[in-house]
C-alpha cells in the first residue's frame, strides 16, 4: 500500500461516515515509538494523520471507528548490517515503519464542562503494518496484518453555540506481532478539528 492510496481511503471513509456521525474529527498524529517499533526506527515522528467518526449512543458512551496513518523513518551513514553469519554490508541504512491501523471504539465520556468534554477510552481492531530496512543492494521488508489494543485518554473543546471545536487525544497503540511482522507499538498525541455532526 502507498501512501496516496492510504490517504485516498482514509478520506473516503470519513466522507462515508460523516452524514450519520454525532461527531467526526480529523488530526495530525505526531508519535514516539516504543518497544520493539524503538528498535527499529527510533525516532520521533511527525509524520501521521487521521479521522474517526464517533456515534453517541448513550448519554456518556460513544462508539466509533478510527482511521490512522503513522510513518517512522531512520537514516545512518557508514552502518554495518549483518543479515546473515556469513555477510556483512557497510553503507547508509535506512529503515522505516508503516503503521495504518483501523480501529472500532468505545468511550466513556466525562460530564461536559463549558465546552470541555473529557474522554477515555479503548480500540481495538487490526493494523497493516511495513517495515523495511535497505543498505547498499541489499533490501528487506516485512508487511502483514496484526491484531492492536489501543487504550486513550483525550478531551474536546467547542463553544457551546459552535459546531466546531479542539480535539487531542493521548494513545498507545500496541500490536500484537505475528509470523509475517513483528509487533508495532507507539505513543500518540492526536491535535485537530472535530465537528459535531
């Protein structure tokens, strides 16, 4: 999968989503990876995005689905890779992890102050998820789908008289590794728009 086409049908499932949603939100997802994801590709990125639709249906219970992209990158000059006891390549080493995970949501919201309404809740759901790692000639990646928890915590804000309003979210999404890819698991802080619907 591409990126376009992640990004394609993000937005198509947004827009789908939108006419029955009590609320929509769509944000930027900088993240840091943890566990074994921080082996890999250690840095903290910038490079995320996402939107969920999020339907009420109790007064402090929504359910929803979560659309994410999230792009971890490394780059090292003049590295050793030895992908087997009998070779070893020197050069520039790049590695990079893909994480689109498409969550199903419960939430449990806390009761509504001025606008602020406070949440936490739970994801869970599968994730496509690729790893690649290059050096030299030589390239390798891993690419499958995983089972991924997702407990979060966040908050909205919209004037009582506006549609719109601030949306974060904190959430650690942690997969489940499989034979085709090991497990992928960081910490994101979602910043956008939400919009009731």
């Amino acid at each position: 999968m591409t990126l376009p086409s992640l990004l394609v049908l993000l937005s198509a499932a947004l827009l789908a989503t939108r006419a029955e949603a009590s609320q929509g939100a769509i944000y930027w997802v900088p993240s840091l990876p943890t566990a074994g994801t921080k082996d890999h590709t250690p840095d903290f990125t910038l490079r995320g995005m996402g939107a969920e639709a999020m339907y009420r249906v109790r007064p402090q219970i929504d359910l929803g689905i979560s659309f994410r992209i999230v792009y971890f990158r490394n780059e090292q000059e003049n590295q050793t890779y030895t992908p087997s006891s009998s070779t070893a390549i020197t050069g520039r080493l790049f590695r990079s992890t893909e994480s689109f995970p498409v969550l199903f949501h419960g939430r449990y919201l806390f009761p509504e102050d001025g606008g602020f309404s406070p949440f936490v809740g739970l994801g869970i759901g599968p994730a496509y998820v690729q790893k690649d790692l290059s050096i030299g000639t030589f390239v390798y990646n891993a690419f499958g789908w995983q089972f991924m928890l997702a407990p979060e915590l966040g908050f909205s804000y919209a004037p009582p008289a506006s549609r719109y309003g601030a949306y974060f979210n904190l959430r650690y999404d942690a997969g489940f590794g499989t034979d085709a890819v090991s497990a992928v698991s960081y910490l994101s802080f979602a910043l956008g728009i939400q919009s009731r619907l």
